[in-house]
C-alpha cells in the first residue's frame, strides 16, 4: 500500500451533513431492517443513520485489514453481532479505501442468508476494488481522510512515522 501524500481532516459537523446526504441517497431506494457496521469506522455513521432512519437494530462486523501506512490481509476478527437471515441489510463503513475490507465483509454476510444486502459508505475512493451501494462523497487514491474518531489514532502513527 502506497503512503498517502494528501491528507484531509473531516470535522464533526461535516461528518453529520455527510450522513445526511447518505441516508438522503438511501431512503430513496433501500427499506433496510437493519444495520451492521463496520467495526470500528461504520460505528458512528451507522449510529446516525438508524437516528435518522429510527431503525432500531444496529449490530457490528469487526473486520481489520490496515492503518495509513501498514496494509495486511482483511480478516474477520468478530462475528456478525445481529441475525441478518432474511433481511434487508445495509453494510455501513467510513470509507470504501482499498475495497478489501467491504468486499470481505459483504461477502461474509451473504452466507448468512439477508434477504437483501446494501453496502454504505461516507466516502468512496475511486481506486477502491468495489463500489458502495451508496456513499457522500469520493476522493482520490493519494487522499488519506482523517475522521474525527480516529485523529490521535492517526497523529500517532503519523509522528512514528517521522521519528
């Protein structure tokens, strides 16, 4: 995985407007029963998009594959936390970089029989092996977004890098 050279710090207030514009894009046509995120990037967004949906029924797909400058393998590292047999499920993540790790876990809840399966994501890199379903924005290959929950996280890594 390339380092990226561009890095862009996306605030609060940007990432509620983003999923905004998500859930705009998906109440238009997708009727989800419920909602599994992405651990740990899909956390929030989809925390947001079941207030503005007032679907209830959030569970979590912990799937890890990368940092900013170390890319590995996507690898399941926990279980689907809610039963998705049968329905319409929307996949949430921050953002679709690579693909790897949307692609795994959409692959890995299609065994689990949903009835329908949408991916989301607040951003889409144009580079990523997959498409999401829906998403807010899209960025270039060079781009490194830093959201707010994950900063120091970032910062860390950053200044590791430098020293």
């Amino acid at each position: 995985m390339k380092a990226p050279t561009k890095f862009m710090k996306v605030s609060w207030d940007n990432i509620e407007k983003d999923c905004i514009i998500l859930y705009d894009k998906i109440q238009k046509n997708f009727k989800f029963d419920c909602i599994v995120a992405i651990c740990r990037g899909g956390w929030i967004p989809a925390r947001i998009i079941s207030d503005l949906s007032g679907v209830r029924n959030v569970g979590n797909l912990r799937v890890e594959s990368y940092d900013v400058f170390h890319k590995g393998e996507a690898r399941i590292t926990q279980d689907v936390s809610i039963d998705v047999k049968s329905k319409n499920v929307l996949l949430v993540d921050d953002i679709a970089d690579t693909g790897d790790s949307l692609m795994l876990a959409k692959s890995y809840l299609l065994k689990k029989f949903p009835k329908n399966l949408m991916t989301a994501t607040l951003h889409y890199k144009v580079t990523s092996k997959i498409r999401p379903d829906f998403f807010a924005g899209e960025t270039d290959a060079d781009t490194w977004i830093i959201y707010p929950w994950e900063k120091r996280e970032t910062a860390k890594k950053l200044k590791k890098r430098r020293d």
